[in-house]
C-alpha cells in the first residue's frame, strides 16, 4: 500500500512546480512541500523519536500542520492531531 507521504513525493518527481497547498500564506508547490516534510521527518529523528513513537501535532489549519503531520508520518511515527 502506498502512503501520503509517499504519494506526495511521487507528485514531487513528476509534477514538482504544481500547486500542492493553498493557505493564508500563499501557495506550496509539490517541490516545495514535499522538501519542508523531509526536512520536518529529519528533525524529528534528530530529536531522538523513533518508529512508532507518538507526537501530538497542534492543528493550526494551515501548512505548518501539515508539514507536521506529513513530516511524522514520513519519519515513522504516529501523530495525534
């Protein structure tokens, strides 16, 4: 099965100066957002989280959240939004 993370980055490949993300602060290409997960699953390996662990995401309803939820599940863990 694939996952949103996963299907994110195919789009990233194949369609990268599309829009992926619209919000008050303007808009994300597919490039764009798919480097700010990677570089959110990074940072949450770096502090230490490992597969499995939970994190709770605070929904703020624009791309901060889903960077966060997408950047946890790209790092393996389980967010609780």
């Amino acid at each position: 099965m694939t996952s949103i993370e996963e299907c994110l980055f195919a789009h990233a490949e194949t369609t990268p100066d599309k829009p992926a993300l619209i919000d008050h602060e303007g808009t994300l290409s597919y490039r764009q957002l798919a480097g700010a997960v990677r570089t959110e699953a990074q940072r949450l390996k770096s502090q230490g989280l490992c597969e499995g662990d939970a994190i709770l995401i605070r929904d703020t309803r624009d791309r901060h959240f889903v960077t966060a939820y997408l950047g946890a599940h790209a790092a393996s863990c389980v967010s609780v939004p």
